[in-house]
C-alpha cells in the first residue's frame, strides 16, 4: 500500500506515515493502492435533522419579516422535531452516522437537545434520547462525542420556553441528574461533554453555577454563540457586550472550549477568542443553507486561532464540502484564492485538513486518543488521484470534485466501511426508510 502520505504541518509538525490500524487482514493485504489519512472529527452535529434535509427549501415568510430566514427555518425544524421519538430517533441517527463514517467522518461530537416527550414530560428513563444516540453511534462504529445541552430560557430576557420548545428544557438540577447518569456510561468509543445551547438559552446565574459543579470539570464545552446578527442585536441590548465578548469576561474559556459558529464577532473578539486556547466549530454548508454569514477566517488565524468543522443541520454530511466551502467562501468575499494556506503550508487543502483534525481532535476531548484509532483509505486508483505528488493528495481531495474518494474506514479495530460502503448501510437505510414514512405520514 502507497501509505507515505506527506502532510507538512501536521499537528506534530512531520510528515505522517499510516500503519496497520488492528482491522481485519482484509485490509492489510489488500492489492489496491490508496493512501491513508487520520479520520476525521464532525464537531458539530444536530443528527435527527438529518431526515429533514432538502424539506426546508420551500420559501416561508413569518409575519413581520420580509425575509425567509434562520429564524422561519426554525419553525420548520419544530414542526419536525415535534414528531420523534427514541426509536425514530435511533434510526434517524444510525443513517446520519452511517453516512458521515461513509465520508471519512470517524468521531462525531453530537449536540443534543432533544431530551424529552413531545408533551415535554420527561421520559422513563429520562436519558432514553440519549440512550437512541448512544445505540445509534454503537451500532455504526462510530466513536461519540455526546453533549447532553441544558436548554432554560426562551431569550436573553430570561422568558419562559415556548410550547414546541419544552421537549428541551431542564432545570439546572435535573440537567446534572442527566449528566451524572451518563458520565456512568462512558468507555471505549463513547465521551460525555457538556453543551449550553445558547447564551440565550441559558441564564448567566445558571451557567455560573453549572461550571462551578463538579460534573463540569472534565469533558469538553460547547455552545453556539454569535451565530445570528439578532443574537448579537440582543445581546448587546441586555447585556451592553457581544455575545462572544461577554463569554470570554464571564466563563474561563480554554482548551476545552468549543464555540460554534461565531460568525459575528467584531475584530477585538476575533482576536481574543484566538489567543483563549478554544477552538470554533465552523459548519460552511448549514452557515449557507441558513444564511448566517462568513466567519473572519483569515484573521482568526494568523491571530493563531484553532477551528474544527461541523455538519450541523446535516443537510449535507461531507467534510471535503465543509472545507471546500470554508475556503470558497473567504475567496468570494475577499476575490482572492489559496487564503487557508500559509509560509510554512503552501497547500490550501492540506492546511484545511490538517486544522480541522487538530481542532477536531480537541473539540471531542480526544487529545489523547492514539492518533491511528481511526483511519481512512482514500482510493489512489481513482482518476481523481491520478499521477498526484503525495503534496497534491489532499489538495485533490479537497477541492477536485465530488466523487467519493474514501475507500475504507477502520476505527478502534473495526472494518466499518468496505469500498466505500458501510457493512451494515443496507439495514440501516432500510430501518430509515420505515420511521420516515411514519414521520411523514
């Protein structure tokens, strides 16, 4: 196997040479030549959204908005989200993760808030939504990431949730009840973090609290923040900061630290917010599909900002298309091309692909995990790879089309897809099929 991929700037700063991953002989032996990359992290993942892709496409208007937008997209999320239940739910997610290990995803940090009934009850056991996930992720080999998310508050005015919203909301108590009882369940392949939804969401009293407990000592901490300019508008309303500036003087952000979308921050922020340690889960295909904006991706860089990228919504499930529309996107804006790549890393691809495995690895607290748990195969014989110089490989990858290039996948010892397909996608895709017709009917 040709698997002397060179990947200058690498998270150890050295060209990176793959060895057997304890799959099968199968894979070891195998004639095909191809080279073989680290899986790859989604930071940043709503999974039961997955089912309602293409489905929000249709223009919907609210009443005193001209605009169809994030916040009438929400409606429609509602409305979908009103209807599943943990059996739906597993089947949803096992497809979605089926589909990220397919695209050279192998760890997906899953923020999960929908906790409860459709009637906001809790469940019996109050962890069954989490349960689905969990069984879901085991089912597929996928390793989790999960984040039980406190959700509290319906804006920044502290208003009580709203009818459709119930099935996220917990009190602070009953949210480390949740949390305690999932730590008990971690292992191989399964981390428990934490996420706050919001700063909306979530009170300031509560949140000051939630990190003084012990439960929020370990694992890392993810929230969305700064995604919509109404945030930022409201924020400053109620608070006299930016959303990303108030964290930043009120939670002590560091390594463990992931801060999703951050979209809108004013230069101060930018650089604030690089030099913290945190890391910002950047999700390229929902931020369009939503039209949130572009994040300021050159300066947060060269302020040494780190990034991991994100499905999100997965209304597209493909870190090549994160990273090629992270990149696109900085180039329509600015008119210019090749601005993620560097002095030290003059290949755009490469550098994307290096910064989201590191930035990646740290927003699911992997930082310790050996860094050969998880490979993919990409498939040299494609034409796509034809006669590419391994400096060329990743830039190929990246940005030369959208054929699927990711022929294998072994992760912790398991051959979980083989040719591009994963062993067990048939049943899962047809268990999918039977809770969307009931979803829909």
């Amino acid at each position: 196997m040709n698997a002397n991929l060179s990947m200058p700037n690498f998270w150890d700063g050295a060209s990176w040479r793959a060895h057997s991953c304890g799959c099968d002989a199968a894979v070891a032996e195998t004639s095909w030549h191809g080279w073989v990359i680290p899986g790859l992290v989604n930071a940043h993942s709503h999974a039961f959204q997955r089912a309602m892709a293409g489905l929000a496409e249709r223009r919907v208007v609210r009443a005193g908005d001209a605009r169809d937008s994030f916040w009438s997209w929400r409606e429609t999320m509602y409305t979908f989200a009103a209807r599943l239940d943990p059996e739906t739910l597993h089947a949803v997610a096992a497809q979605a993760y089926v589909e990220m290990l397919e695209a050279g995803y192998t760890q997906v940090c899953e923020f999960h808030y929908l906790h409860h009934a459709q009637d906001g009850k809790p469940y019996a056991p109050a962890s069954a939504m989490s349960a689905a996930l969990i069984a879901a992720a085991r089912e597929t080999g996928i390793g989790l990431t999960l984040l039980p998310t406190l959700y509290m508050s319906g804006g920044f005015d502290q208003r009580p949730l709203a009818a459709r919203q119930q099935r996220f909301a917990h009190t602070l108590d009953a949210f480390l009840d949740l949390l305690a009882e999932l730590r008990a369940l971690q292992g191989p392949g399964l981390n428990v973090g934490i996420a706050l939804h919001s700063l909306r969401a979530v009170p300031a009293e509560a949140l000051h609290e939630l990190l003084q407990s012990g439960l929020a000592a370990q694992g890392p901490l993810h929230i969305h923040i700064a995604e919509q300019t109404a945030e930022v508008d409201d924020c400053l309303a109620a608070t006299g900061q930016r959303p990303v500036a108030w964290l930043l003087d009120h939670a002590p952000l560091d390594a463990r630290w992931c801060l999703v979308h951050a979209t809108h921050m004013d230069s101060a922020e930018t650089t604030r917010l690089a030099r913290s340690g945190a890391v910002v889960a950047l999700c390229p295909s929902t931020e369009a599909n939503l039209g949130d904006g572009l994040f300021p991706l050159g300066p947060y860089l060269d302020a040494g900002g780190r990034i991991a990228i994100g499905s999100d919504s997965n209304v597209s499930i493909s870190p090549v298309e994160e990273l090629r529309w992270l990149e696109y996107g900085q180039r329509l804006a600015r008119r210019a091309r090749n601005l993620a790549a560097s002095a030290q890393q003059p290949h755009a691809g490469a550098r994307l692909v290096a910064l989201a495995l590191a930035g990646g690895r740290q927003a699911a607290g992997l930082d310790d995990t050996p860094m050969d748990a998880a490979l993919l195969h990409l498939d040299g014989a494609h034409v796509l790879l034809a006669e590419r110089r391994p400096e060329e490989v990743l830039d190929s990858w990246i940005f030369a089309g959208n054929a699927a290039l990711v022929r294998d996948v072994c992760v912790a010892g398991q051959h979980l897809v083989r040719a591009g397909r994963h062993v067990h996608g048939e049943a899962i895709a047809r268990r999918y099929r039977q809770a969307l017709a009931r979803l829909r009917a």
